[in-house]
C-alpha cells in the first residue's frame, strides 16, 4: 500500500515540475546585473535602461527623447511630437532570431500607434532583420504621442497575447 501512495506521490510531483519547466520559459525576466552573476527575476513591466529577457531574447531601452518634425516634410497630428526610443536587442538563445519594427508600439494613455515613423532628421531606425546565437542590435523606433502623457513601448511579437507581453515606461510620472 506505501509502495502504491509513493509511486503515486512521484508522479504528482513530476507532474508539477514539467508543468513549471514548460511555463518558466514563456515568462518576461528582468536581467539583474547589479550582482556578480546574472540573475532572472519574473517581471513584465520594465524602466528605461533595464533588460527585460523573454525566452532568451534580451531587449533593453536605453534612452528616449522626443523631437518636433520638420513642418513641410513630417506630418505630426495635432498636439503630438515624435518620440525616438533607442533599443537594444540581444540574441542569448542557440536559435535564430527575427525581429521587426511592427512588433513594437507606442502606447500614450492607451491608445496605441506604431513605431516605424521616420522623421527626416532620425538615423540608425530599427526595421527588421535576424540575430543568430550572442549578436546584437541596435536602433531607433520612432512613433507619435503626445508626450505630456504617460509614454509606454510595448513589444509583443507572440501571437498568443498572454505570453511575451513586454512594457517599458519611458516618462515617470
């Protein structure tokens, strides 16, 4: 009878630790450089210059300003700047990795808008291409808000809209 309860107690913990390995891996981490060694804490909102790590994929905003667009040339709406946010992308995985500008948003007080705008005085834009195993890139994503608001970049490349989900806050309020 223990035999029965034991081989049944071994299953029910193998159980769970499959089920945590398949779901570890879809969590957003915060990559912790302050101590000696790497360390990933689960988190999903993000400041700028921290790493945020979504399997094995590294993304970090290094800083943020906003710019008035040239009047005859840029075509800003009423009340908006553009906002250029400097990225940095991190492949850690031993998989390719693709990524693109259309995977990111700008989010101003929860109306969304793209980041592929491209102000005639904006280098070095972020559009798309693929990292292979420890390359890295970096880049401006430009998009429109009005920048009294609270400023979020938002990057979710995965389909499914509950895993991956990646916010920087880019003002402090």
């Amino acid at each position: 009878m223990w035999i029965t309860t034991l081989i049944i107690i071994i299953i029910i913990i193998i159980g769970f630790w499959q089920t945590y390995t398949k779901y570890s891996g879809d969590l957003v981490k915060k990559v912790d450089t302050t101590s000696s060694k790497n360390t990933l804490k689960p988190q999903s909102i993000f400041k700028v210059g921290e790493t945020a790590e979504y399997k094995d994929i590294q993304f970090k905003v290094n800083d943020f300003r906003s710019i008035d667009g040239y009047p005859k040339i840029d075509k800003l709406d009423a009340g908006n700047q553009f906002v250029v946010v400097n990225i940095t992308i991190t492949n850690k995985s031993n998989k390719k990795f693709d990524y693109d500008s259309y995977f990111f948003h700008l989010d101003d007080n929860g109306k969304q808008t793209d980041t592929t705008e491209s102000p005639y005085n904006v280098t070095d834009s972020l559009d798309s291409g693929t990292l292979r195993k420890d390359e890295s890139t970096t880049g401006n994503l430009v998009g429109q808000a009005n920048t009294n608001h609270q400023l979020k970049l938002i990057y979710q490349q995965d389909t499914n809209f509950t895993k991956g989900k990646i916010t920087f806050k880019l003002n402090q309020e």
